[in-house]
C-alpha cells in the first residue's frame, strides 16, 4: 500500500498562459541554481525572484479564474518549473499543491509532477532598506521605455568603472533626465513626469536592469510609479513591481564636454544616414570610417580595410553651414545613436580638432530634449574615455 501523503492544496485552476507570462518576468531576476518562489495568498499568486541587483514580483490575482484554496508559500527550482509549465499543453489549467517536506504538486489534466522545493526564509537575501512610499514620481509606461530605449545603449559593458554600467537618473521638478555613457559615446535625454511631492534624485541605476525593466513594461496606455531611495529603486506598474539596487559613486558630470559653438554644423535625413553608415560599415576594418563635406551638398561617407576592400556612399544633405569638415568616427555606435531618434532628420554639429561630435534629432515626439555625443577617432590608437578623463 502507498502511504498516505499529507497534502495542501493551495490553488486550483491556475491558467497555464498566466503562469508562463510570470515566469517571462520573474526568471530574469533569478540567480545562478537558484529558485523562485510562489506565493498563495487571498488575493491570488505571487511569483517572486531576486538576485544580488534586482527582485521581481508578479501577481496573478483571483479575478483572474485562479481559485486559492490555501494559503503557502514555497520556493522551487526555477529552471524545472518553468520548463514543466512550458510543456503543458496550451490552455492547460494548473493545479498547484504543497506535500509535507516541501514537495510542490503540480497537476494539469493527466500530467503529474512533485518538485523537491526549499524554504523561502532561507533564500530570501537581507533586505536593504526600501524607497519610501511618499518619494515617487510617476510616469506613462510608453514615454519610459522610450526615454530607456534612447540611452541605455551607451552604458560601458567594462567592470573597470562601474559607475559606467549605469544610467544616471535624475530628477528635477517635473523633468526626468537619463544619461549614460562609455567614455566613447554619450547619450542623455529627458522627458516630463508627474512629482506631487516635488522631490529630487540624483542616482545611478544598473543599465542592464533599468533596460529589462522598460521591455517587460506593458505596451498599454498605463503608467509606472518609481518609488526613489538611496539605496534602492522600485518600479510598479499593475501586477508587476520591480526593486533595483542603486551603484554607489558619483556619475561624472559631462555637461563642460559639450561644445557650445560649431565650425560646421549639417541637418540630414536620419534614415538615409543610418542607412549609409550601414553599409559603409560592413568593409569597415575595427568599425572605422570616414566622413566628408562635398561642395555639392553631399555628405559622403567612405573606409577602407586593405585586406577587405573598400566602399563608398554618399547622401543629400537638408542644410549645411560653415566649412568643410572630414573626420573618422566608430560606425558601430554611430548606427546605435541614429536608430534609437525618432525625428525625421538630426542636425550634427563638428566643432574640430578632438573635440565630441554633437548629434540632435530636429524635433521630438514630446517636445523634450535629447543629446548624443560621439568621439571623433584621430588614429587608429586607443580613444576611450575622451569624456571622462
């Protein structure tokens, strides 16, 4: 005879598309062999990860067809779960149970799975102290994921500087700035929010967080709130609420970088650019290539790699003042600056000798500014950190 199992039903009739839209979310925040845990509480389910630098909450509520029969909570491997959710068949519902010696069942239709599970209390991390409710700014979920999409490109991917591998977030008044940079290329830009309580923040946020926050964001008309700390940032939006930790140090002020006058100054079409650049850049040896004035308003764009060959392109210029300029760039993070500016033509002003290159969209969706900078390239040496030396 089969011994007899105490067994905690703690929800049925779980749908299996809602438990695989919360673990599309939450699976980023699990770290290396590690769990996430599920939570049956009186409103519903609440799936929870966390690693060293960001948690990740997701709520299924009751409202949606979950029945809770008891409440539990346990934490399991998240690779297995997920993987197990994932096979079901679609439309599935999903029967969630906790045995004695922390098993969790999980039934759907004729499947069986009993999965060795842990106790959260010894996976949870010490909790560092959490941004008060009361400073909170909010924000539309789409001006978020574009104002992220515009800069978190340029963070640095290199440990030397960590300050680098954030995004600077500031807030003054109503205004919202994110900046970042690589030592090659900067990017900043702003956007309106909403601040009741009239609060200011000066913080860097890990660029890899900030970004998987913007593209798990709902693309519906709702808004985040952004709860501010010291040592941590929450996003909330609906069901989903995510903590990121903060990166300690000062984000090196860029601002006496910016040129403030042009010896030449042009206005192009931003996707005949890109599309140029691209296609200069396949022949580029290290991405390098090459930009000219003509006299026929023309910016010709050209690179040459001995062992690969050579190209040329050229594209109709809108306007153009001051004189003729010819001046090496990165082709690579040039592309990356003109596909994420979302006006139909970019004013890029060169103002000589090493000095940044400034990039502009002509107009903006919202009225608010942004602002590229990219190192123009002198030789083929090494030209990192030109603006934070």
């Amino acid at each position: 005879m089969k011994s007899v199992r105490e067994v905690n039903t703690l929800l049925t009739d779980v749908p299996q598309e809602l438990l695989i839209t919360g673990l599309q979310h939450t699976m980023k925040a699990v770290a290396m062999n590690n769990s996430v845990i599920l939570l049956a509480h009186v409103n519903g389910l609440t799936l929870d990860s966390s690693n060293m630098s960001m948690s990740i909450r997701y709520d299924i509520p009751v409202g949606t067809s979950v029945t809770v029969q008891q409440t539990g909570t346990i934490a399991v491997p998240s690779r297995y779960f997920n993987d197990i959710i994932r096979k079901l068949p679609a439309g599935t519902l999903v029967t969630l149970a906790e045995e004695e010696n922390l098993i969790l069942s999980i039934k759907a239709g004729q499947s069986v799975y009993r999965l060795c599970g842990t106790n959260p209390a010894e996976l949870l991390p010490p909790s560092a102290p959490g941004p008060k409710a009361n400073r909170s700014i909010l924000i539309p979920n789409e001006a978020l994921k574009t104002i992220v999409r515009q800069v978190a490109f340029a963070v640095s991917t290199s440990e030397t500087r960590p300050i680098l591998t954030g995004v600077c977030f500031r807030v003054d008044g109503n205004t919202l700035r994110l900046t970042a940079t690589d030592g090659v290329r900067f990017a900043s830009r702003e956007t309106k929010v909403e601040n009741r309580a009239g609060i200011g923040a000066n913080i860097v946020i890990p660029g890899k967080n900030l970004s998987y926050i913007s593209r798990i964001l709902k693309d519906v008309p709702d808004s985040t709130e952004i709860c501010l700390g010291e040592k941590r940032i929450s996003f909330k939006s609906r069901n989903l609420a995510v903590h990121s930790a903060v990166i300690d140090g000062t984000f090196p002020a860029l601002e006496n970088k910016v040129p403030q006058s042009f010896t030449t100054e042009i206005t192009v079409d931003t996707a005949g650019f890109l599309h140029a650049v691209e296609r200069v850049t396949l022949l580029a040896g290290e991405n390098v290539i090459r930009l000219y004035t003509s006299m026929n308003n023309k910016l010709e764009l050209a690179s040459n790699t001995p062992e690969i060959g050579d190209v040329h392109d050229e594209v109709g210029l809108a306007d153009m003042s001051g004189q003729g300029v010819g001046i090496s760039f990165n082709g690579k993070y040039m592309q990356d600056i003109l596909r994420c500016i979302d006006s139909g033509q970019v004013k890029v002003g060169f103002a000589g000798g090493n000095k940044p290159i400034v990039i502009t969209p002509v107009t903006s969706f919202d009225n608010t500014s942004a602002l590229y900078l990219i190192s123009p390239i002198l030789s083929h040496s090494a030209y990192r950190d030109r603006f934070v030396q």
